[in-house]
C-alpha cells in the first residue's frame, strides 16, 4: 500500500487535535470538518484544512455519511480516521470510504458489524471462549416485554441499546416501574444518539469493577494486548476517572483476560486498535465479557503513558498495511496513570450540563515535571472558546504518570488544583474531592462508587480542622498583601496614611481563627491565638493573580484565588471556601449583621440545565406522588427525567415539549 498523505479527521474536540497531533509527528497532512458550532473550534485551527458540515446538531453534520465524504472528495483526503463516537463504529460509514477507495483508519468492516451489535457480539464471545454475563440475547420489542424478561434474569439488571456506547442509552432498573421507564428512555437516547433504538437486558453485577483490555492487532494476523485498564469511576453509566493497570488485577487475571481478549479480537478478524470490556466481580473475582469497542476509546492516554506506545500512530501504521513493530513478551507496564475527565456539569446541581464562553481556561504545565512525575492534557478548547450544548460535555482528560499508583494520584491532585476554568460550571471540584478520599486512594472501587459516597449528591468538601487552619492561613496572608497594596496607594495621596495591622479574624464558613501575623506587610507567619499553633506562608501572590503556589510549614498547594468584593475565595483540594478577614472590632460588629436569605423556590421546578422540554407529563390540577415523572429534558444528547420530591398539586405549567429553556427558567408550579 501507499504511504497514507492526508488523513481527514471525521470527528470533533479534544480525540480530533489527539489524532492531528500524532499525524503532524509522522508528516501527514490533516482536515477538520466542523459544523456551524464549531466554525472556531481548536480542532478547526490546528488542522492544515477544513470544510464546513452543516448545521450544529451533529445529526444534520458529523454523522451524515455523504457530507463526510463530499468534503474526502473536496479536499482529495486519502484516508479517514474517525475518532469515537459519531460514525467510529458505523459500518455504512466504513463501506462507503471502502468503496471510494479511501483507507479507514480502523478495523475491518465485518469486526465492526459483529462487535458493533451488542447481542451479536456476546454470542461470538461466547464462541470463542469468552466468559460472558447472563443476559436476554434478543431484541425486545416493547416496555411490557422489557419488563417480563427483566423480572425473570432477576433484579437488578441493566437496559441497554445494542449500538450504545459512552453511557447513552443505557439504565438500571431495580423494579418493574424502573424497568418501564429505563426502557423507553434507553430506546429515545439510543435514536437520538445512534440512530438505532434496539435494546436488550442483562443481569448487573452488584459489585462490578469496569475493566478493560486495549487490544492492537494488524492485517497480518498478529494481535497482541497492552495490558488493561480500570474505569470503575462512573456516573450514569459514563467514565469519570480512569487509571492504568487496575489496583485490582493479579498478573494471572491480567493475562487470562488479555488472552480471552485477543482470542475474541481474531475470531472477527480484527485489526486496528480496540478494546474488549469486562465487567469484573469484585467478590468473587470473575470476569464477564461487557463489550467490544472497535475504535480508540476515550481513555487511551493512560495505556500510552504506561506503554509508550502512541495508540494513533499504530493505528495509522496498521491501516497503511504495516506489521507490527512489537510482539506480547514486548509489552511492559511501566509506573502508573491516571485520567480525569473534566466536563462541563456542575457537581453542585447534580452533576447537570453547563454551557457557555470559557471566560478562563488555564491548564496545568505539561510534560516532566521536576519530581520526576508526567502531566498531559489532552483537549479541544481554548479560552474564550465557546461550550455548546449541542456535544458530549467532556473539556479536556488530565493525565498524570508515577512511578506508583500513590505518586500518579498525589500529581493529579497538585494537577487539579493548579487547573484554572471560570465561566461554566464544572466538575473540577469533584474530581480533587475524589482524589483525596481514602477509599479511591486505597483502590477499593466498583462502578456505584460516586452513588456509594456521594449519596445525596456532591457539595463540595468541608475543610477539616487542619484544612481551615492552612487557608485562614492564606487568607491572612493574601490580606497583608491587600492591606500593602492599599497602603502604598494611599501614600501617594496627600493627607492620607494606612498602617498594615497585625491582628486579625479570618471566618471560613462558620468557623473563625483569631491569627496574628509577623513582619507587615511581608508576615509570612502565621500564629492561631488560641491554640498557639504557627503556620510559615512561603510563596508569591499579587493583586490581580488568579492562581497561586504556597508552601505551608514546607508542605506545597496550588491554590486558586479571587477577590470577592471584601472576602478573598479560596479553591484548593475540591474545597471552595469565601474567607473574610477582619479587624477584631470589625469582625464584632459583623455578628450583628442580619443575614439574606435566598427567595423561595420550593414550590417550583426549574430547568435544571440549558436544554429542549422533551415532554410534560403532569398538567394543571394533578395531584403527584413523590418520584413521579413530571418532565423530561434533553441537553448534551442525554435525556434527563425531572421528578416530583414530594407530594403536591400542579398550580401552574409554564413550559411545553420543544421549548428550548435556559437554567432555572420555570417549567411548572406547585400549589
């Protein structure tokens, strides 16, 4: 075959810069395709060219297979890499480029047609020697015959759209209601999603860790795998935290796994990259075959950065008819990574879609860090770039590599908190809360982690005693600063004079420190006047600077900083926290304040998420049941079912199926 010379990136975001990325390093040329929203988008600018789709819903622009080849033929790309989701697995897609004469950068179309077909796919796992879930192999036609099988598997079970993929279409039903609703649900997210509404039920493991092995395989017959990887960090159904290896895995599970993958990889005769998913149980420790992915997954970084194997370059080498440069006893797991996946949801409202300009967008440094330690951050935006509602919520995966499990958490924690993005609201918060809980640091997972210890959802971290003392720390030393500022400015008008002051009230929520500072305007020590206790604040902060590293009695944290009218705020370690630093006097006065309550929205329900009212299931007059469907409102190609929390009366409905609303316009309310 001819070395491939353009490669047309049939895709979007952060996996469409990953892919021109690697094809830059080797010399390829490279095309973008974009919709109407995404006409600035980074993948836009990077590429050598690009050509316009269509209109923004990606089912009138990436995933319209003759507009994708309109712009092959336009701009004469010889192959198509098609990145995940969208078309990656569509085998219409991949026979059409077959057909045109352009190489797909991916697996053979019968691989992708038998693995693309989740019931298919099981049967010929099961062929091949692959341990698989007990299940309902065939397509359910109906909500009454989904739940008649869900009833005899045994609850709990899990609905899913046999084209699925990335947490769409796919719920758990612990009941016969729940199975009704997840069924037609599962089926509307699946034709929005995949334009296929076929759906099938298999019994859910109770304990189950998601592991998955990335397997690499050429046109030659050779196959091999590169180890696995866990993903057992979950909200409904869609990974949040990734790592690699698993803390899991003995090398003899790891091996039988990996074997039974490329045993089901050759049975369709794969090539390509791809990945066989297994759901493991963590009590009994067996593993059950999931699913193929027969494309790059999402979380590939982790697997590059434990093998050195760059996944995209592979695949461009295999689908330009090379063989494999390296053999199984080659595959050596060095250190560990992990990714965290930074989306456009809000933790603090459920985890609901936020859209909007990234009026700050500021990653980590990449690269080797001086510990020795490596930091990634694989992306598709910029700041002041735009959020739309119309894609997958996912900014940006951080990455970072250790030499051990302990250290790749510890960097991706110093990585998180030196992460600046203002503008939208996002899970940054979230994903620092988790890397500091002792059950993620000490790997007990399973996929209902989040549920387990988030059970009435996210609210951020609350400081503990050590944690309050180390930023009233900062806070006091961030007010000197202020205070010098303010000094030397009015210095320089006549008749007016300042004076630093050396004592202080530092409240953090409802807890108050009475410090004392050494030094003026440069005190770097801080001293707690109850207990004695001192704190040495090394570190440079400015007026104006929004990020900041402190060094705390030798201890580092990057911390975030803003001036909130008279408080400083304070975001480090998922903690976020408004610090008020006062005179003695000042701070006696202010326990008189009155406090502003918020106005009353208990008797409301608000738009949750920027989105379309998909249905109103509820009118005026009704009387409704707590956990009774009241409407449902699709954002972010997820559709969302809004319940009543408690019993009452429908007074007003304000909202209709097809009204596009904004957060916290008004749908309906309650007497």
């Amino acid at each position: 075959m001819m070395p491939i010379q353009k490669i047309l990136i049939a895709n979007r975001g952060e996996i469409a810069c990953r892919v021109i990325r690697t094809a830059k390093k080797m010399g390829i040329k490279t095309v973008a395709v974009y919709s109407d929203a995404d006409a600035n988008a980074l993948h836009v600018r990077e590429a050598d060219e690009a050509v316009h789709i269509g209109p923004a819903p990606s089912s009138q622009s990436y995933i319209v297979i003759d507009k994708i080849m309109d712009a092959i033929r336009q701009t004469g790309a010889d192959a198509v890499h098609p990145g995940y989701g969208f078309l990656s697995e569509n085998p219409l897609f991949a026979q059409a480029l077959e057909k045109e004469g352009v190489t797909f950068i991916g697996p053979p179309v019968g691989a992708i047609q038998a693995m693309g077909d989740k019931i298919t796919s099981k049967k010929i796992a099961a062929e091949a020697g692959v341990s698989t879930v007990p299940g309902h192999m065939g397509l359910i036609e109906d909500a009454d015959e989904a739940v008649k099988i869900s009833a005899s598997i045994g609850y709990p079970v899990m609905i899913k759209a046999s084209a699925g993929g990335g947490g769409k279409g796919m719920r758990i039903a612990w009941n016969d209601a729940e199975a009704r609703e997840g069924f037609q649900s599962s089926r509307n997210e699946a034709k929005s999603s995949f334009g296929d509404d076929r759906i099938f039920i298999e019994k859910f493991v109770t304990e189950p860790r998601h592991i998955e092995i990335q397997v690499l395989g050429d046109k030659h017959g050779n196959c091999l795998y590169l180890g696995e990887r866990e993903c057992s960090i979950q909200r409904r159904n869609q990974k949040v935290i990734e790592e690699a290896p698993s803390p899991f895995l003995s090398p003899e599970t790891r091996r039988a796994m990996g074997e039974q993958a490329v045993a089901l990889a050759k049975a369709v005769g794969y090539h390509s990259a791809g990945t066989v998913e297994f759901i493991v149980d963590g009590k009994a420790n067996k593993f059950y075959f999931l699913e193929m992915n027969t494309r790059l997954q999402v979380e590939h970084p982790v697997t590059e950065l434990v093998t050195g194997i760059d996944l995209v370059e592979q695949m461009i080498r295999v689908a330009s008819g090379e063989k494999l440069s390296l053999a199984q006893d080659d595959v050596k797991l060095n250190g560990w990574a992990i990714e965290s996946r930074l989306y456009a949801e809000d933790p603090l409202r459920n985890f609901l879609p936020s859209i909007g300009r990234l009026s700050r967008y500021r990653p980590p440094v990449e690269g080797r860090q001086p510990d020795g330690t490596v930091v990634r951050n694989d992306t598709g935006v910029y700041e002041g770039g735009e959020i739309s509602m119309y894609y997958d919520p996912m900014i940006a995966k951080l990455c970072t590599w250790g030499e051990t499990r302990e250290v790749a958490i510890d960097a991706m924690a110093a990585a998180l908190n030196d992460f600046e993005v203002e503008g939208i609201g996002h899970n940054l918060p979230f994903l620092s809360a988790v890397m500091g809980q002792e059950r993620f640091r000490s790997g007990r997972l399973t996929t209902a982690y989040i549920a387990e210890e988030f059970p009435d959802g996210f609210t951020g971290v609350t400081p503990d005693a050590a944690a309050s003392q180390k930023l009233a720390a900062i806070a006091a030393v961030i007010n000197a600063h202020v205070q010098s500022r303010a000094t030397q400015i009015s210095g320089t008008i006549g008749n007016h004079t300042r004076k630093v002051g050396k004592h202080w009230v530092v409240k953090l929520g409802d807890v108050s420190h009475a410090v004392s500072l050494s030094g003026g305007a440069d005190a770097n020590v801080v001293v707690f006047n109850d207990s004695g206790e001192s704190i040495t604040v090394a570190g440079s902060w400015h007026p104006g600077q929004t990020h900041a590293h402190f060094l705390l009695n030798g201890e580092e944290l990057g911390v975030k900083v803003d001036l909130v009218g008279s408080a400083i705020r304070l975001r480090a370690n998922g903690m976020d926290v408004l610090a008020r630093v006062r005179s003695p006097r000042v701070a006696e006065l202010a326990k008189l304040m009155p406090v502003k309550l918020p106005p009353d929205t208990s008797k409301m329900l608000l738009c949750p998420m920027p989105g379309v009212i998909t249905g109103v299931a509820v009118k005026v007059g009704d009387t409704v049941e707590a956990g009774q469907t009241l409407a449902t409102v699709e954002a972010m190609k997820m559709e969302n079912v809004l319940k009543a929390e408690r019993k009452g009366v429908v007074k007003r409905v304000a909202a209709s199926a097809g009204q596009s609303l904004a957060v916290d316009e008004l749908i309906m309310e309650f007497e």
